[in-house]
C-alpha cells in the first residue's frame, strides 16, 4: 500500500514533505542527480518516487553486471578440510570415525550485508512511493534479488556505512546512497496513520541533525556554482597565548556547522543553525535573543581574524532557525561583525525554502 501525497502528515509543526526535502539536500544523492531532476525541488512529495527510479536504475544495472559477491565465515561438516579444522567439534562429535572433520572457512556469496541493505531499501520503498507502477518495481526487483540468493536479515545502517568501496565495486556506491536515504525518507512515515505526530526528545535531535545537514548539502550544490566555497563541520582553534597544563583536557572545542567563503568578492559568513525557537522570554522584556548563541557566534568571528587575512577579519555570521509563529531578520554590527538573527520557514512550500536560503547570503 502506497502513501497518497494528500495523507503525508507532519512531525511537530513541520510537514513530512518538507523534511523530506531536507534529506535529499543532505544527501549525496543531491550532488549525483540530473540536472532535469532538480525540478523535484518545486513538488517535495515526487521525492521517493525519484529515489524509487534512482534506485531501480542502479540495482538494475548491478544485476546485468553481477552483484557484489563477498565472503562470509561459515562452519560445516566436510569430506576434506576446508579452511581451520575445528578440533573440538571433531573429536566431541567423532567426525572422523565416519570419514568427516569439522571445519571454519571464508565462502563466497551474494547475501552480503550490502545486498541485503539494498534489497531491504526496495522494500520499504515500495511502501511510501506514490506511483502503483514504481512500486511494483521495487517489489519485483526485491523478489529477484531474493531468488538470488540475497535472502538475510536487513542489517544495521552502520554496518553498511563503514564500508568501504574498491576498484571491484565502485559502482556499488550510487546504489548504497540511493538505499540509504529510501530509509531515511522512510522515517517519519513509520507511524503513518497519525496526521500530526508528536516530537519527543530522540525525534527533536534527529530533525535537528537533518536540518543542519540539509542547509549545509543545499548550499554545496546550489553555492558551489556560484563561486562560494562551502565546508560543513570545521572546528576552529582558540587563539591560545598561553596555558596550564590542565586545560587542554577541559577547554571547550569550537566546532561552526557551516562557512560560507566567496574569495572573489571577499565575504566569508559563519553559519549557526539552531532547531529552537529564535527569542526567549527576558528578565526585563517579554523577548529577547538567546544570549548563549550570541555569545557563541561572536567567540567564533572575533576568535578567527588572525587566521584568514580580510576573509576572517571581515567575516559575518548568521544564527538561523526555523521559523515559529512568524518570520524574523534582524541584524547588528559588533566590532566589524555583521551577525544577523534569521528564520526559515520550514512550513512554507519548497520554493520559498529554498528562496529563504538562498536570501541569506544575498
């Protein structure tokens, strides 16, 4: 049974469509699809149904090439010895009275963690994708890689994660990507049934990675053309004089989510994004900002300017949050620093996301 796009509800007051926007801008998938596939931007709910035909496309041709073969260590009872005899077994079972030894060996074989990860995507795409057709293909195709032989459990998405690809599967890679966002975009639909699910504590710090992730994945692809040069997750360095010899152990790290750099134009903007509401109530007034994140965004403007010539010594910085109730854009120069206080709607369409974004950095 697939979910019809009018029945997509929301997580918190975020809909399910526009999370899933954020997950394709997070992923890698983002930086690999067709430039005539950018137009699914504009209709949020066509993106598991891209993933569906990104995915059929890779598995389909990983099936004319052949899967991945891999080993797996199996223990069995042999007529000859096949890798380590297991002595114990052997005796315990007097395995050699009836001409047999029991043996420990690596085998060859297409139920691999990553086929079974891929196989498993199909399935759970089949579910969420909107077109009948598309889902019978994610079906069928898991059915054959089944009959294959890929027939395991689904294992855990860190297993498949830590992986690495070689000159021999290379090509395994596009497939890998595409299945792992099919379990992303699988995530908030688990408990479809309910139009307006509740946030709870684990679902609040996933939304919040997947919002910082999916500005930082929009700005690669859509900035990088454009001259910017865009780094996720760089930690900066405290301009340290001097020290005692405990503080290293206890000194706090400076770790920006994103920096956004344009050397021709000489502009760097340091980018803070924040899954909370933009003001707090105040001592002496009913809203203020978060001094916190204030004091934060200026520890990294001010602590950098010797480190980057006029990029850092110039550089501005933007502490972004959704949007709650209504739409906040304020701005302050403190010392040379322009640091300005921004929303994004996350309830809007994808057009005005992703014109919000880009207005920015305008």
């Amino acid at each position: 049974m697939t979910c019809p796009p009018s029945e997509v509800g929301h997580i918190g007051r975020i809909p399910v469509r526009n999370l899933w926007l954020l997950m394709l801008y997070a992923s890698e998938l983002f930086r690999q699809i067709d430039e005539d596939k950018i137009f699914v931007e504009e209709n949020p709910d066509d993106i598991p149904d891209l993933v569906a035909e990104i995915l059929i496309r890779q598995v389909e041709r990983r099936l004319k090439r052949n899967l991945t073969f891999g080993y797996r260590t199996r223990e069995a009872e042999c007529s000859r010895v096949r890798g380590r005899i297991i002595h114990l077994a052997t005796e315990r079972r007097r395995l050699l009275d009836k001409g047999r030894v029991a043996c420990r060996f690596e085998e060859l074989t297409v139920d691999t963690p990553r086929n079974r990860y891929v196989r498993a995507a199909l399935e759970r795409l089949s579910a969420i994708v909107h077109r009948p057709g598309l889902a019978r293909q994610c079906r069928s195709l898991a059915a054959s890689l089944q009959l294959m032989g890929v027939t395991g459990e689904k294992p855990d998405r860190s297993k498949v994660s830590v992986e690495r690809f070689g000159r021999h599967d290379v090509h395994d890679r596009p497939m890998v990507v595409a299945a792992h966002l099919a379990f992303d975009l699988a995530l908030p639909t688990e408990t479809f049934g309910s139009k307006l699910l509740c946030v709870p504590d684990r679902e609040i710090h996933w939304i919040r990675r997947l919002y910082e992730k999916g500005v930082a994945g929009f700005y690669d692809v859509v900035l990088s053309r454009l001259g910017w040069h865009v780094t996720a997750g760089k930690t900066l360095s405290w301009p340290i004089e001097s020290k005692t010899s405990g503080m290293a152990r206890i000194l706090p790290s400076m770790r920006t989510d994103i920096i956004l750099d344009h050397p021709a134009q000489g502009r760097r903007i340091v980018i803070d994004t924040k899954f909370n509401e933009i003001l707090a109530s105040g001592w002496y007034r009913a809203e203020t900002l978060r001094s916190g994140f204030l004091y934060q965004i200026y520890a990294y403007l001010r602590s950098q300017e010797d480190t980057d010539g006029q990029l850092a010594q110039h550089a501005s910085g933007l502490l972004l949050h959704p949007s709650v109730d209504e739409m906040i854009d304020e701005a302050v120069v403190i010392q040379g620093h322009e640091i300005r206080f921004a929303t994004v709607d996350l309830g809007g369409t994808a057009q005005e996301i992703r014109k919000q974004l880009l207005g920015m950095c305008g």
